[in-house]
C-alpha cells in the first residue's frame, strides 16, 4: 500500500502481536503433542486467549470479544463436558497418538513450508498502517444489521437446527418411526 | 503493521491443526484440532480486512460468522461423539473400523453375485470390535435380525443352504455363524 518501513524496526504493536502469535503457536503445538486431555483443553484456552490479543492488536475489538466469549466461554467449556462425559483418563494417557504420527508431521511440515513460503513471497509488502476504531462493536453492528443482514438471519436459522439436531442425536428416549 | 506476520502466524497454526487432524487418536482431540484451523483462517481474515479497509467489514463480519459455525459444529460434533460413545464405549477413531473393507470370510462360499448382496452384512459380522459392542442387547438366535431384515423370507433362516439363489438367506444367515440350531430359544 503505501511506503512500508523495513522489517528491522518492528513498531511496538508488532513486537506485542508477535509476541502473541508466538504464544498461540506454541500453546497450539502443546494441544496436539500433549500426552493429557484435559490439559489439551487448557492450552486450547491460551492458544484461543492469545489470538483475542492478536485481534485486539489487529484493532478488531469486537471480535476478540466474542473470541473470548464464544470459544474460551463456550467451546472449550463444550469440549471439556465431552472429555468428563466420555470417561476420559485424566492423568497421562499413553495412545493418544495413532500410529500414523510420522505421515501427519510430513503432511504438516509441507503444509507448512508450502504456506509460508507463498505468504511470505505474495504479501511481502503489504502494510497496512492500524488506525483504532475500524472494529469497534457501533461499526461491526451497523454493518452487520446495514450489509449482512441475510447472511445473519440464515446463520440464526442454522444455529437453531444445529440445536434442535444435538438435542436429538443426544437424547436416548426418541426413537426414530418404524 | 506488516501483513505477513498475522499471515505467517495462520498459517503456521493451519499446519499445527492439520498435525493434530491426522495424528490424534482421541475423536475430541481431533474436533481441537479443528478449531485451530478455523482460528487460523479467522486470523487471516481479520488480518486481510484490516489490510485492505473493506468499507462492509466484510473480514470481520465472516469471521464472527465462522466463530458461529464453529460453535454449531462443535456442538454436533459432540452430540455425534456422544451417541458413538454411548453405542461403542470407545471414541477412538483407530477402532472404528465397521466401514473398512474386510475380506471375505473363509467358510461362506458364497458366489459373487450374492456376496455383492450380502457385502454389509457379512462385514458386520466379521469386525472385530462389532461382537461385543453391538447396539443394544444381542439378538437371539434364531429370530431374523433387527437391522436388514430379510427380503423375501417370511420363515427365520434354518441354517446356511446355499443353493437357494441369492436373494434371500445370505443377508440373514451370515449375521450368525456360531448360532447351534435353527429355531431353539437361549
């Protein structure tokens, strides 16, 4: 966009943000190499606490609230009552792993490199200078009810059904006809 | 701020969720997995929105939509988890094989055409996780079973007579190859 400044001088909403990614990252890798559940849950809260930063750096308020509302309130407290009601170990559970591990960190480390190296090459100099209100929740509201209107509605209707439908699946005493 | 670091961040998370997808055995590890790919592409839709100053906040607007899939999802994951686990006592994805293909048993000399009919029902019974934890009580012997009940027959199957053409014992009959006798209750 406009004149980008080197990379050798990171402002300090940079060194914050990558100081967060580097916190997501690494809470990230905890989640799928650790040998405990419960503790894969919890550091899916960090990793999911630390992207609400990013977003915050990113000016994008609103939706680190609703980062932290939804998935650090709702999604892990979700995934914890999946663990608990599955009768998971608790302590340190030694077949977490399948035994496809190697080819999943090949897949991953290609997927990696394959990524990295096209973001890096394509967006190697896009700045964007942060200017703050661009995500507060008066603008994301007025666009959301101004420009998304349908998408919203649609996405409330589907919320609904994917309700009614777990109600149903977990529920043992409705039998299906015949 | 320079958009390749929240770019380069999602994509390294994108991989750690692709990691997890492939190598977890657990079924609710695999759904964490999950959420961090749709953080990671949440991450770069924020990052791109605020790049390139979209007047409809379009990258933020999608990104609360996807945080509200994501939480459909997760919540019809986990019934769906729920259920398998209720019918399984397992939620390891390595021991739900029930739709892998298992070769023929050895003793049912069945012709193709009839072992195309009765593929399911011979793969039911010869899994190794499906005959201690079937669904519900196991069903007598001698009563035809209560999945694919069969076509024609009006009578239950006595024994595996294999000349009576393809239709209508192999579907029922190769359920129960230890059953002793035709028609005698427990």
């Amino acid at each position: 966009m406009t004149d980008a400044p080197s990379y050798l001088s990171p402002t300090g909403q940079e060194i914050v943000f990558l100081l967060l990614g580097a916190v997501a990252v690494g809470a990230a890798l905890l989640v799928v190499t650790t040998r405990q559940l419960v503790h894969a849950a919890l550091w899916l809260v960090v990793t999911f606490g630390a992207l609400a930063g990013c977003y915050l750096v990113l000016t994008a308020e609103f939706v680190a609230w609703v980062q932290v509302l939804i998935y650090v309130g709702a999604i892990v407290v979700l995934l914890l009552f999946g663990i608990m009601l599955t009768r998971a170990p608790i302590g340190r559970s030694a077949d977490l792993d399948s035994g496809n591990r190697p080819a999943a960190a090949l897949v991953a480390l290609a997927t990696a490199a394959v990524l990295v190296t096209v973001v890096v090459d394509g967006f190697r100099t896009a700045y964007a200078p942060l200017r703050a209100g661009g995500g507060s929740a008066g603008e994301i509201g007025s666009s959301v009810f101004r420009n998304w209107v349908l998408p919203f509605e649609a996405l409330s209707v589907l919320l609904l059904a994917a309700l009614i439908g777990a109600i149903v699946l977990s529920r043992t005493d409705i039998r299906g006809r015949g | 701020m320079h958009i390749v670091y929240p770019a380069v961040v999602s994509a390294l998370l994108f991989s750690i969720g692709v990691y997890g997808v492939l190598a977890r055995r657990n079924t609710i590890l695999v759904l964490m997995s999950v959420e961090l790919m749709l953080n990671a592409v949440n991450l770069n839709l924020v990052a791109f929105d605020v790049w390139l100053r979209d007047r409809l906040h379009a990258g933020q607007v999608l990104t609360l939509f996807v945080i509200v899939i994501a939480a459909a999802e997760v919540g019809l994951g986990l019934a769906i988890i729920l259920a398998l686990y209720r019918n399984r006592r397992t939620v390891d994805l390595d021991r739900l094989r029930l739709l892998a293909e298992t070769p023929a048993p050895a003793g049912s000399a069945l012709s193709p055409e009839s072992a195309l009919t009765a593929g399911p029902a011979s793969a039911t019974g010869s899994s190794p996780v499906s005959a201690p934890v079937r669904t519900g009580p196991p069903p007598p012997t001698g009563s035809p079973p209560a999945g694919p009940p069969p076509p024609a027959g009006p009578l239950p199957p006595t024994g595996s007579t294999p000349s009576t053409g393809p239709v209508s014992p192999p579907p029922a009959g190769s359920p129960f190859p230890p059953s002793p006798g035709p028609g005698e209750g427990p």
